[in-house]
C-alpha cells in the first residue's frame, strides 16, 4: 500500500492542557517538541512519535481510572516498531499541497 507523502503538516501546534504542549520545531521539518507550562520541560519527536505516545496513554490503565470512556487498551503499542504510515518529504514542490496521496499504479490517488 503506498504511504501518504506529507511536506507540510496543516497544524503546527496542539495544546491539550494547560501543561501538555506539542509545537512544530521551525526548520527541522517533520520533528515536535512537547512542553509543560513553559518550554523548560521537554520531550520531542517526529508526528509518529507523538501518535505512538498518544495511543499509549489511551491504552494505560491510569486512563481507565480516571476516564473510562477513553480507555482502549488494543491500541497499545510498543513505541517506534515498523514503518511510519507516512513519508515527510520537506523539499517536494513547496507550491503543491500540503498533503498528498502516492498514485497508484492506475493513475489515480490513494
């Protein structure tokens, strides 16, 4: 199955908390950098990285206590294993959109 080609990802940010921030890192194409509070407490990673980490915390126990209705244990994973489901290509035609599906061998998108 051909992966997505993305040289552009269309959100940069996301907070969702008052101390759970992910910000692009400008010019190192697909990298994030998340942070608390201030930008004194960080961790990064590629947008795969932070998938990874984001289904983990759906699947932990700790969100079947505190929000049950959010708690899915089979989307558990083992953090960086196999291909991402996408290719980040930062110097493909800056002009084209932003993300884009790889042809098939029919010609047309996936």
């Amino acid at each position: 199955m051909p992966k997505t080609i993305i040289n552009k990802w269309p959100v940069s940010g996301l907070s969702g908390a008052k101390r759970a921030n992910i910000a692009e890192s400008e010019g190192l194409g697909d990298w994030f950098v998340g942070h608390g509070k201030t930008e004194s407490c960080q961790f990064e990673g590629t947008w795969w990285d932070m998938i990874c980490f984001a289904r983990n915390v759906l699947a932990s126990v700790n969100t079947k206590i505190a929000a049950p209705s959010f708690y899915m244990p089979e989307l558990a994973n083992d953090n960086y294993t196999g291909p991402t489901p996408y290719e980040y290509d930062k110097e493909s035609n800056p002009g084209d959109q932003q993300i884009r599906s790889t042809p098939t061998i029919d010609g047309g998108a996936t």
